[in-house]
C-alpha cells in the first residue's frame, strides 16, 4: 500500500504501542523464521510501493493485453464468434468471456506456481509454460509460420490438469476444471502465434522476464478484477480503441455527427481531450478512413487499427462497478484480521493452546479471491506455531517438514470458510489457499466444502419453513392484495389460539409480518423442533422459492397459497412435482445458500456462529447518482428480511448486518466499508441493525481516501463483538467512533469543549439553490454576458469566494426551466452565498441573483444580522471546528451540508455582546465584495476566539491550522 494513506500507518502505529504482539514467542525460535515472513501479527509495514506491488501493477496491465490477444486469437479460430457474435447474443457473449478469463486465469496461476516450485512433478524441470515460451519463441526467430500451426494449445491443456480438482461444492467457476468451457477446451483452437503472443505479454516487460516469484498470491486476485472490468461487445460500425482508457469508439456513429460534437463525444465516452491540430482533423474528416487517420496517434496498443464491423472486441465496461469488487491491499487486510482476531486469542487470558487456535470457525461471506481468508490463514498458523513451541511438541507426519506448512495446512482445512457469487472467483480462492499452503500432497479441492459458491444474502433458516411468506408477494403487482388477504385471513383464523392480535383487511404488510414473526415464536416450543429436523436443502429451498416464484405465465398458476403451503412443502422432494421442480430450478439459478446447512460445523456446535467473520464486502449503492440496478423481487425480499436495507440502501450495509448475524455470541466481526456508514444519517438503519447485535471497538481504524487504486473513496474498518442474547442494547443510534491520529489533547478539549455549546438556529441555513437535471444541460451556457435565450444570470459553487461574490459565469435560459426555477423575491430573500463544494464554510453577501444548487442560502435573525454571520462563518476557529469536527470534510469529495451548518457553536451567552463588533467589522468588509484583508482576519479571529472563550493554546493550535489550510482556488 502507497504512502497515500496515512491513517492506516498512524492505526498501525497505535496498535503496536497498544498491544503486545500475540504471536511475539515464534521469533525466539529460529524455526519459527518462517512465521515472521509470512505475516505474523506484530509484522511492520512492508516499505511503500514494495517490489511486488510494482510487479503486480505492471502484470496487471500487460494480462489485459493478453485478454486482448486471447479474442483475436479465438476470432481468428471461429470468424464468426460462435453463437456469442450470432444475433448479438449477450448470454454467448457471457460465456465466451467467462471462458476467456478462465482460460488467462490458468495461465497465470501456472506460472505463479511455476516460480515457487509447485510444479516440480511437471515436465520441463516445472516450469513447462516458460519453456513453451522459449521454443516458441526460437521457431518464431527460426522463421517458422506459428499462425499456421496449432499444437502448442494441447500442451495447455494437459498442463491445466495439474490444477483439476474435482469434488462437491456446487457450481464451479471452470477454472479447476478443464472441462468447463467446450468451445476452448474440446479443440486446439488458438495458434501457436497468438498463444506465443499470450505467454509473451504474460513472461516478458521490456525485454526483461516478469518476477513471478515476487508475487504475493493476493496479487492474482486483483489481476482477475482487472479482466472482469471489461464487457466483451459486437462491433455495431467498423470501430477503434482509443487511450487513455482503452474505450472503443463506433468511428461510423462518430462520423455522423457534426464536427463539434464529435469532440464532446469523444471526451465524454473515451475521456480523449485533443489539441487543436488532431481536433481539428477530427472535425474535418469526410470518411471512417480519414476519422482513423485522425485518430491514429491516440490509438490504443492493446487493440491495434481498425475493428471491423461485427468484431468482437474487450471494452472497459461496468461489471466491477456493479459487482463492487475491488482488490483490497495486503495492509489492510493484516490490520484488520489481526485487530479481528487478536481478542479471541487473547480470550483466556494466557497465550492460546494449539487446539483452542485450530477450533475456530473464521469466514468470509464475501470472499472474492480469497484475500481475507489468506491473511488469516496466515496469522493463525503463525499463532500455532508459536503455541507447538510452547507445548514443546509439532504434529506432522515427517519431522522434517517445516512447522509453519503444516500449521498453514491445518488452519485452512479447519478454521477457514468462504462464500461468493462469482463461481471463478470462488475457484481463485481455493487456489490461492493451495498456493499459500504449499503442501503437494494436499489436492486443490481440499478445501471444497468449505468455500462455497452461493449467495450469502439469499437463504433461509430451518425455523423459517414452518410458515407462508406472504410478505415475499409484496413486488406491487396486481396480485399483491388478494395474496395478502388471503393471508391475513389465514392468519386471523389462527390467531386467538396464539393469543396474537387479530389482523383486519386494512392491516399494513409491516403489521402481516409482526404477525407471521409472533406467530412461530408461539408455535416454536411446541412444533420447531420437530420441523426443524425436518427442514432439509430441498424444503429450504422450496421455502425460499416463494421470494422469485414467477408471477405470469403457466408456473405462475401453480404458485402455492397460504391453505396449499403445507402440501407444497411436503412435494418439495417429489422429483416428479412440476412445483418442485421449479423451486430447485430458481435455486440453481439464484445460488440459494442456506447458512446452517452449508456449515454444520460453525452451526451445529452449542454456541451457534462463526468466531469470526471478516472481508471487504461489495460496494454497492442502489440509491444516488451511482446507484445500481435492482430486481423488484430482490428488493422486495432485502426490504422484508433485513433490518439495513432501509435509508441508504446498499449492497455493503446489507453484508454488515449479515456479517453481525452469522457471530456465536463473543464472536468477532472484521469489515472494510466506505467510511460514510460511521457517521451519515442515511447509514442510521444500517448502523442500528448492527449495533442490536454488535458492540463497535471505541477506536475504528480510518483507511483514507485512496486505500484503493482506482477509487476515491474513504474507507474504514468496521471492528466488533457478538452481544449475548440477554445483552442491552443501546436506546439511540450513535456514530461509530472512528480513531483519530491527527488530534492532540489540545484539539480535543477545544473540540469537546465547542460541541457541548448550543449549535448556532437552525432557521439562519437553508436549501435555495436551482436543482438542475441533466437535461438542464442545453438550458445553461457559460458566458460573461447573456446570449439569447441565456439571458438569466445564475452563480454556482465556484463563484463564492471569501467575502467575494464573483461576478455569475454562467446564464439560463428561464423559460426553458419555466416552473421550476424559483420567484425573484425568494432569491432576494437570501442574505448569504455559502459555497458547499469546500471543506469548511466559505460565505460572501448574497445581492440577490440566482444561484445552482452548489450554493446554500444564509438569512438572518434578530441576534444575527447577515453582517456578523458573515464574518462569524468565515472565522478561523469556525472554520477549524467545522473540518475538525465533520469527517467527511477531510476526507474524499467535500460539501459543506445544511447539517454541519446548523451544528456550529453559537457563543456562549455571556459572550453574545460581540455579535455586536462582528457585524460592525461585517457591514465594513462585506459589501465591499473585496475578500479579508490580512489584518481584518487577525481582527476576526482575535473576536471570535474571544466569544468562544479559547485559551492561548487553542488560539495558537488553531492559528497553525489556518496557516496550513489556505482557501481553494477561484476556480474550484
């Protein structure tokens, strides 16, 4: 991890000093060396941009080359596409991406376990792909046609047996199984050129051969999420790929255009910026021939010319983003594990003894490649190590194997389990478990039943199948109502004998589920027992089945009802029965995963959970301007049965509930999310539906904005333990308690201090700003002057300055926006332009004009002139409590928000009297438009540290602060 991230060295730092490092004991021993150099907790930070990190970024790009040379090489084979280019079918597309990708994956994953001598067994001393390479590579210079020849790939794909292993565990991802994909596999399809082409791009940088062997094997995981970031599409018009982003352009839909839009086109889809020369061919040119030649200089290398029209081709597409997977650096995923694990080594109060380390059920419910699940592999096995060498004793079957392998092996196949959707992605992390192990004798599906390929949102408990979901019909179609009648008819019947309430017709959905839920509870004691044993995969999926059963069409007829469920449940395992069936088929297809019955051995034990569920979940929005896609269904079913799907909702803070969910009681719950669930009010159902089963750690370690490469977005570790059943749980939703490195104790008092003031009256700040659409786009025009019909002067953002409000650099056209855009009075009304793309606030005098909604409105009141709160806002010591005190001030994109406006301290009421100096100093600086002279804003500052009543040393703390904060430039 880059240098860019300070507040994980800073958390880093604080936890050495903090804590002893559990595992200390294994570096007295030298055979326990190895623990240290595999991650033992108490490691230091590996140096910034460490040699593997280089290699891996360096891989990365060229393994996307490669994914570019592999569909050549396929298109090449079968001109045609097979049926992914036929009809445009986008589900052969699909599987002729997932083949491809599996195809690069094995070849990566054989030269990884080429370079730390996992092959020894093979052909070619063990590294049989490098010494293909080279005889290709000697027949191309020998003058050999390898375009014509097609022996090579057999080769490939005997070697792609030494990674087969096959065993129970579901859906697969092919990756272990050579069979997986007929198209690539049955037939030696790619020539020998394209594959040497392939091995090349995979072997060599600059003529100088890749280091594999300085990989870590968390690395492969984020080669594969560079390859699943690109869609592969059809080629609509002949076509070309463009830097800087590699994205293909239609050059015939580019023609089309006028000349000036084709610029605007170029830089919105391919983010291409041109010089006024290329531009200026670009606009000119009359044929795709010249459009090309226009465009030759910003040609992409990994998609050389021209695409033909109907051409198959990679581009940078939107699944990462959708399926919110990102690599997360070795750092983090060490700090994180061992702040997760370390309470539960240390639960006893002593150093842990070998079997206490290996009876621990660790999982990731969203485990991805496997990072996670390695690092901490990596830490228990060091852990154990040290606990064999204070017994005095190390199993193993040969004395003279390496305690830490043997350690690794076992904690693997005990302690670890793992869940994903993506079945390649499973298939990476059971491999990259065997790589990690390094124990030939184990094969890679050692670890089959215990990484599992399902979705760990989507299943049901054993006490859920006692009853009709009548909630799973509520998807607002025109069945809904009459389904919930019926249900709550059925339920109404039965509810005196529950002494539950009585449900009328006018009964809400919420009111039918309470009801549902009180109803087993009553039932339990006397029935659950008995259906619980009954409750197999098939009823579990039957039950759940009832959430995506079909609503149109002849299936939808037999969709069973609240006085059919019992006999529906009872032909769940009747092969013959059309229902049945169904069920099954929806569950192949939604990959149900039934926690209890896929992990016996965390659930059937006396304290019921994991001891610890940690990882990175995806980063998925479905509400804002990212927001995600999502089936009505699917919706319905996160709405109905869990508590985090409500205010915010996303894919992560619905993990962070099923994560909290999955503990024993004294389990311990280890996630990276976005930093923004800590604290906005959005994220409040999330946080209260963990903190009804968790307790947060006081000091939650912040990541920083660019923990990840590629995306800015702050991000934090959420640390936890399991409540008991009997435990109280806290009355009011609270922030979680992030920690900060960058206070010392006089920020803290003044800090403490300033918020226990009454905030400033919240009827000074307000929402007034024109809310613009993307339409509004042709009805603003950036001008100094108004054009017809952008006649109507409006500010944004950028036009606030410190007691500066610039002269509007943008009109509108009103009648455009005619009903929309507010009266005149109402933008007269407005006293103050306050600036909210900033990180603290930043307020000239309004005079009237309209603005966009980058600005918020400040007024007035009878203790508050609009002089004195302009000068009180733009103070040093407001300014300092402000980005201080909000988080998202100093991290990621900053606003300045209504709710951080009406949090600020008013003085305390002793010190009222110098609003009066303020307002004088306001109706001498402010109208002025001028900015803050020097001497003024000593003068301000002087005032209003005087109001707050601050000490020397907060003056001074604050003066520093200033100094190191200057305002943001004019524009922007």
């Amino acid at each position: 991890m880059s240098s860019e991230c300070p507040q994980l060295g800073a958390s880093l730092r604080c936890d050495r000093e903090r804590v002893d490092p559990p595992a200390s004991g294994a570096s007295q021993d030298p055979r326990s060396d190895r623990a240290i150099e595999a991650g033992a907790p108490g490691e230091p930070l590996r140096p910034p941009d460490a040699p593997a990190d280089g290699v891996a970024r360096q891989l990365r790009e060229q393994a996307q080359g490669a994914f570019g040379e592999l569909l050549r090489g396929f298109q090449s084979a079968d001109p045609q596409g097979g049926d992914a280019a036929a009809g445009g079918s986008a589900a052969g597309r699909r599987r002729l991406h997932a083949g491809l990708v599996t195809a690069l994956m094995r070849l990566i994953l054989l030269l990884y376990a080429e370079a730390r001598g996992l092959l020894a067994g093979a052909p070619d001393g063990g590294a049989p792909l490098t010494r293909l390479f080279e005889e290709l590579e000697a027949e191309r210079r020998g003058g050999s046609d390898l375009e014509r020849r097609h022996g090579a790939w057999a080769r490939v794909a005997a070697l792609s047996r030494a990674l087969e292993g096959r065993g129970p565990g579901g859906a697969r991802g092919g990756l272990c199984d050579p069979g997986a994909h007929p198209s690539l596999d049955g037939r030696p399809w790619l020539s020998d050129g394209a594959l040497h082409r392939v091995l090349a791009a995979l072997l060599v940088h600059d003529g100088a051969p890749v280091r594999y062997a300085e990989l870590e094997i968390e690395h492969i995981g984020t080669l594969y999420e560079g390859l699943i970031a690109f869609d592969l599409e059809v080629a609509e018009g002949e076509s070309m790929a463009l830097l800087p982003s590699h994205v293909v352009v239609d050059l015939e839909a580019l023609l089309a255009l006028p000349g000036g839009a084709r610029l605007a086109r170029l830089e919105e889809a391919a983010d291409l910026r041109l010089g006024a020369r290329l531009a200026a061919g670009v606009a000119a040119a009359g044929s795709v021939a010249e459009l090309s030649q226009a465009l030759a200089r910003r040609a992409s290398p990994r998609q050389p010319g021209r695409i033909a029209r109907g051409t198959l081709y990679l581009q940078p597409g939107q699944l990462r983003r959708r399926a919110g997977s990102y690599y997360t650096p070795r750092d983090i995923t060490r700090h994180v594990v061992e702040r997760t694990l370390s309470p539960l080594l240390a639960r006893a109060g002593r150093p842990p003894a070998p079997d206490e380390i290996l009876s621990l059920a660790v999982c990731d419910p969203a485990m991805g490649s496997g990072a996670f699940l390695v690092e901490a592999c990596r830490q228990l096995a060091a852990h154990l190590v040290a606990a064999w060498h204070r017994a005095g004793a190390t199993p193993g079957p040969a004395p003279e194997e390496p305690p830490l392998r043997r350690a690794m092996a076992l904690v693997a196949e005990r302690c670890l389990y793992g869940v994903d959707l993506d079945p390649l992605a499973v298939d990476l992390a059971r491999l990259s478990l065997w790589l990690v192990v390094q124990d030939a004798r184990l094969p890679p599906s050692f670890l089959d039943a215990k990484l599992r390929c399902g979705d760990s949102l989507i299943g049901a408990e054993r006490a859920d199948v006692g009853a009709f979901p009548a909630a799973a019909w509520s998807r607002g179609g025109p069945g809904d109502a009459a389904v919930e009648r019926r249900g709550r008819r059925a339920l109404s019947r039965r509810a005196p004998a529950r002494r539950t309430p009585a449900l009328d017709e006018g009964a809400t959905r919420e009111e039918l589920a309470r009801a549902e839920e009180l109803a087993r509870a009553e039932e339990a004691p006397h029935d659950a027992p008995e259906r619980d044993g009954d409750a197999d995969e098939a009823a579990l999926d039957a039950w759940m089945a009832l959430w995506f059963w079909p609503s149109d069409g002849e299936l939808a007829a037999l969709a069973p009802e609240p006085a059919t469920f019992a006999r529906y449940m009872a032909a769940a395992r009747d092969p013959a029965d059309p229902r049945a069936a169904l069920s099954r088929r929806i569950a192949e297809e939604r990959r149900f995963l039934h926690w209890e019955l896929a992990f016996p051995g965390a659930f059937d034990r006396p304290e019921r959970g994991f001891d610890a569920v940690i990882g990175n979940p995806p980063w998925v929005a479905y509400v804002g301007r990212a927001a995600q896609p999502i089936a009505p269904e699917v919706f319905n079913l996160y709405l109905r049965r869990n508590p985090a799907f409500h205010g915010y909702r996303s894919l992560h803070g619905l993990f962070v509930h099923r994560a909290a969910s999955l503990l024993r009681p004294g389990g311990r719950l280890g996630l990276v999310i976005p930093t923004s669930v800590s604290d906005l009010d959005g994220y409040g159902p999330t946080r209260r539906a963990h903190d009804a089963l968790c307790a947060v750690d006081p000091d939650l370690p912040s990541f920083g904005s660019d923990a990840f490469e590629g995306v800015f977005q702050p991000c934090m570790g959420l640390l936890s333990t399991r409540l008991p059943p009997a435990s109280p749980r806290p009355a009011a939703t609270a922030p979680w308690p992030l920690a900060r490195s960058d206070l010392d104790g006089v920020s803290r008092r003044l800090l403490d201090r300033l918020g226990a003031l009454r905030p400033l009256p919240a009827a000074l700040f307000g929402e007034r700003g024109f809310q613009t659409t993307a339409e509004d786009a042709e009805r603003i025009r950036r001008a100094d002057v108004p054009v017809p019909p952008y006649t109507c002067p409006i500010r944004e953002g950028t036009d606030v300055g410190e007691l500066i409000a610039r002269a509007p650099r943008h009109h509108v056209d009103r009648a455009g926006v005619k009903g929309r855009f507010r009266k005149d009075e109402d933008w007269k009304a407005v006293r103050l332009l306050i600036r909210q793309t900033a990180r603290y606030p930043i307020v000239a005098l309004s005079d009237g004009l309209p603005f966009r909604n980058s600005i918020l409105a400040g007024f007035c009141d009878a203790t508050w002139s609009e002089f004195a709160l302009l000068c009180y806002l733009n103070s040093s010591p407001v300014r300092w409590w402000h980005y201080t005190r909000h988080r998202d001030a100093r991290e990621g994109m900053p606003q300045v928000k209504i709710a951080h406006l009406r949090a600020i301290p008013a003085p305390p009421p002793a010190r009222a009297d110098l609003i009066g100096a303020l307002d004088a100093l306001g109706r001498e600086l402010g109208p002025a438009n001028a900015g803050l002279p020097a001497e003024a804003r000593r003068h301000l500052d002087g005032v209003v540290a005087s109001m707050l009543e601050m000490t020397e040393e907060e003056r001074i703390c604050v003066a520093r602060w200033a100094a190191a904060t200057p305002l943001p430039r004019p524009d922007g």
